[in-house]
C-alpha cells in the first residue's frame, strides 16, 4: 500500500516540475545572436509572468552575459505596446535575463527581442497566445486537491 502512495506522489507532483526559464517559446537568430525565449507560467495567461531570454552567439557557442536585451510587446488586435527591460538579477538562472511584469489581456501578442552588445545589435520576433487568467490556478490546484485526498486516507486508516 505504501509503495502506490508513494508513486501517486511521485506522479501527481511531476506535473509541476519545470525547467529553469519555463517553455520554450522560440529560438530564433537576431544579427549575431540566437534568442532563446521561455516563458511563464504555461499555459501563458493574463497577470504576473516571467520572459526570460538566453542570448548566444553561435561562432563561439557561449552565451552572452553583458547584452542589453529588450522586449517590445504588441497586442495582435492593437493597442498599448509593452516595452520591457531584461535583467540578470530577474532570472531564475545565471545564463538568463528575464523581465517580470503583468499582462493586461488575453490575446494573440506579438514579441520582438532586441539585442544589443557594444556596436552589435539584432531583434528577433515571435507570437504567443495568452490565456484569460484562471480562477483557479495551476500553482494552487494541488493545494486544494490535497484536501479531500488527506480526508479520504484518514477515513481508509481508521476503517482498517
């Protein structure tokens, strides 16, 4: 019995496991660079998410720590762009830069990465799809989940 808890946990918990930046929106090149771009949460929707960004350069096959990296943010629809500043110290990880924010409304959006290191420069443009917010979301579904789960094996514990 112990042994299929423990691999419903070990299950159940998988589905919130991610990767560093999140999921891989596109990686495209942009002048001397490669723009990798990840995004989160997934599915993408409106409120708080995260882009981060790897930028390489594929002559040396490093990653470029010192670029400045910008997003410029439109709704596909029009209306108010969103220009954003990267940064190291947003990122999850040292290889990334990343930018914080909230985004207005659910939509089709259109994202272009503009690179910049020393005389050097290059952009880089994708979509992504973004969702209306959730009223529950993923992060805390588990939470309430976990509820009636703990209820039901305190009732099987006492019934044995």
């Amino acid at each position: 019995m112990k042994k299929y808890l423990l691999l419903f946990l070990l299950c159940a918990s998988t589905s919130a496991a991610f990767a560093d930046g999140g999921r891989l929106r596109f990686r495209e090149p942009a002048g001397p660079f490669i723009v990798t771009l990840f995004t989160t949460p997934d599915p993408l929707s409106t409120g708080q998410v995260d882009f981060s960004v790897a930028v390489e350069r594929p002559d040396t096959q490093g990653i470029v720590q010192n670029a400045d990296v910008t997003f410029l943010l439109q709704p596909a629809n029009g209306g108010d762009r969103l220009v954003l500043h990267a940064s190291h110290g947003a990122a999850t990880s040292q290889f990334l830069q990343a930018a914080n924010f909230t985004l207005p409304h659910k939509g089709l959006w259109r994202v272009t990465v503009a690179v910049r290191q020393g005389k050097e420069s290059g952009t880089c443009s994708g979509e992504v799809d973004v969702l209306p917010a959730y009223l529950v979301t993923s992060g805390i579904t588990w939470e309430i989940a976990a509820v009636p789960l703990l209820v039901l094996l305190f009732f099987v514990h006492q019934w044995r």
